[in-house]
C-alpha cells in the first residue's frame, strides 16, 4: 500500500524506510516507513489526502531539534518541513515566511531589514512551524509576542488561518501540540530598530549560548519544562545529577538542564534517563518534572 505514494510523489521527494536519527539533532530514532520531503504546500496538501484516505498515520517535523523519536520508529508518514517551504517576504514591519525557513535564519533576514523582535531566536536550531507548535523563546522574547497569524491544513485537508490570540500560547506551549493541524506559513510583526544593536544581541545571545549550552554534543535543548519557582540545572546540579549516564545518554556536565547524545545514546537510554532524574526530583523536592522534549513513535 506504501509504494502507492509514487503515484502522487516523484521519488525524489520520498525515503523509505529512513532512520529518523539522520533528522533529529539528537542524532536518535528508527526508522519511518515513509519520509516525504515536500517542495511546496501542494505536496503538503496531496500527502494529507493520501493519508486521510487510506487512514495511514501521519506525523509532520521540522528541523528535528525537540524531538525524541523511540527505537522503534515510526509507523506511517513522517513529513519534513525543514528543508523546501523556506520562502520569505518582508514587507516593512511585517515578515510572511514559510514554515520550514529556520528560524535563526529568519531572525538574520530581520536584522539584515533592521527589524528588531527576533533576535532571541538566534542559535535556536528549529524550523518556524516548530517555533510556533512549541512558543520557542529565550532571553527576552519568545513566538508568542511576533506572530500575528499562521496559516495550517487541517487533518481533514482544510486550510484555516489561525490568530495570535485563537493559538492559545503558553510557556512552551500552543494549540497545534493537540489539534493535528500542519502550519504552512505564518505572518510576524517586527519593529524598526538600528542593525547594528539588532546584531550585536544577536552576537550576545550566541556567545553566551557558547558559553553555557553543549553545543558540541547531540541533543534536544532544554530536556524539561522550567517547573515555576525552580531552575532545572541547578535543581538537578544539587541532586548530584550532573554528568550522571545512562548507556551513551548524559546529563549534560556543561548544563545540566541538557541531555546530550554522547556517541551510541539510544531513546531506551534517553527516556530512561529522564525517568530517573523525575524519581530523584519528586522524592528529593516534590517536583514533578515534565519533559519539554516531544517523545514520538514506537518502542
Ligand atoms: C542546542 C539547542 C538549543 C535550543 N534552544 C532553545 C531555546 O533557546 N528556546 C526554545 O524554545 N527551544 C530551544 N530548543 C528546542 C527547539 O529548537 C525548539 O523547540 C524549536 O522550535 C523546534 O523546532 P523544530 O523545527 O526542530 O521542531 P521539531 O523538533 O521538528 O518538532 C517539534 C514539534 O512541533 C511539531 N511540528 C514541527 N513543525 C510543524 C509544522 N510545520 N506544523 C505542525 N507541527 C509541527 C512536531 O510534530 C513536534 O511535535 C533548542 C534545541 C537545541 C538542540
């Protein structure tokens, strides 16, 4: 039933059987039965009919970077809008982009403008579809305060605009982490600013991610949720928890906040991990630590 999609897709835009470990930057996951890299919103839109019509499974990703695929991989379709729908227009103080532009790369697009708004989002390696499903934000700003609109394909083939005020923003948190639409392209409202001070935070942002993030190892970012009146890396440096392994998965001796990928890290590894810094947490400060990372597919 799989091969069928070559009657919709030239083959060049499809890999079976793929490790989700070569798309994901904490260099983990099995396999997906299909990967389709579309090119434009209309593959977008055939996929979700293909899909919808032979009831297959369908998970979309960007970049990779929150994300933690299982062993097992994933059954289905897995579509990357990471690579292809990077197209951007800037029209004063407005951005339109598409959902697979990297959001850093946006931000240098912007301050090349001398749009001011985005400069947090440098070294933030994801897409702007996975900004917005996950309100990424650092330092003084976050998606949430840019976006004015954001157009997605429903699961049943529809397409909707959403507004800022109908995304149900939070910390880390929107409506497109439950309602399965896909983001296409989204609309953000910057403010005029002077390029060089834009570059210079931008500059500063980056150094001090050098500073404090292992940047050199695979990972996911932040492993979990900042837990209100709690800083995880520190929680978990008093925990003694620093550099503690599990397999190839370790916490971070650089931030402990990290997990970080040393070589062979498998998901078992990883979510293991997790679990045993949540048991340390709970008993040890009556935190219950919830995962930031997005865990998908099958054992
Ligand atoms: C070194 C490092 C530093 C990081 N620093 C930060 C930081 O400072 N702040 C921060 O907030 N995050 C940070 N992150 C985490 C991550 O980069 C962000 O969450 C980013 O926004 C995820 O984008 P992505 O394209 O990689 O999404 P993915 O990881 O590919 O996907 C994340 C979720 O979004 C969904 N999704 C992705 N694209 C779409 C789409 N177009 N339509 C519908 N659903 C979609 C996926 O299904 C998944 O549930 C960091 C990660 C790393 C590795």
């Amino acid at each position: 039933m799989y091969s069928e999609i070559l009657n919709y897709l030239p083959s060049d835009r499809l890999l079976f059987n793929e490790e989700m470990q070569n798309h994901t930057t904490f260099k983990i996951g099995g396999p997906v039965d299909i990967m389709v890299l579309p090119q434009d919103e209309e593959d977008v839109a055939t996929v979700v009919s293909f899909c919808r019509q032979r009831d297959i499974p369908l998970f979309i990703f960007g970049v990779g970077s929150n994300l933690l695929v299982r062993d097992g991989g994933i059954r289905g379709v897995a579509m990357k809008l990471g690579e292809n729908l990077d197209e951007v227009e800037v029209n004063g103080e407005e951005i339109q982009a598409q959902a697979g532009i990297k959001i850093s790369a946006l931000a240098r697009i912007a301050a090349f403008h001398s749009l001011s708004g985005l400069e947090f989002a440098e070294g933030i390696p994801g897409s702007l579809g996975g900004a917005l499903v996950m309100n990424a934000g650092a330092y003084d700003g976050e998606m949430q305060g840019l976006v004015i609109e954001a157009r997605a394909i429903s699961p049943d083939g529809s397409i909707k605009t959403f507004k800022n005020e109908e995304m149900q923003f939070g910390y880390r948190q929107s409506i497109f982490q439950s309602n399965g639409y896909i983001i296409i392209s989204a609309r953000l409202k910057l403010v005029t600013g002077n390029r060089e001070e834009i570059e210079e935070r931008m500059l500063e942002f980056a150094c001090r991610r050098e500073e404090k993030q292992p940047l050199d190892k695979p990972s996911a970012g932040s492993t979990f949720r900042r837990p209100p009146g709690f800083y995880v890396g520190p929680m978990l440096e008093e925990l003694g928890l620093k550099g503690y392994q599990i397999g190839d998965a370790q916490v971070s001796s650089k931030h402990a906040g990290f997990i970080v990928n040393n070589g062979n890290a498998t998901a078992r590894d990883v979510l293991n991990l997790i679990a045993y810094i949540q048991q340390k947490a709970r008993e040890r400060f009556g935190v219950d630590l919830q995962p930031e990372i997005r865990v998908v597919g099958e054992d």
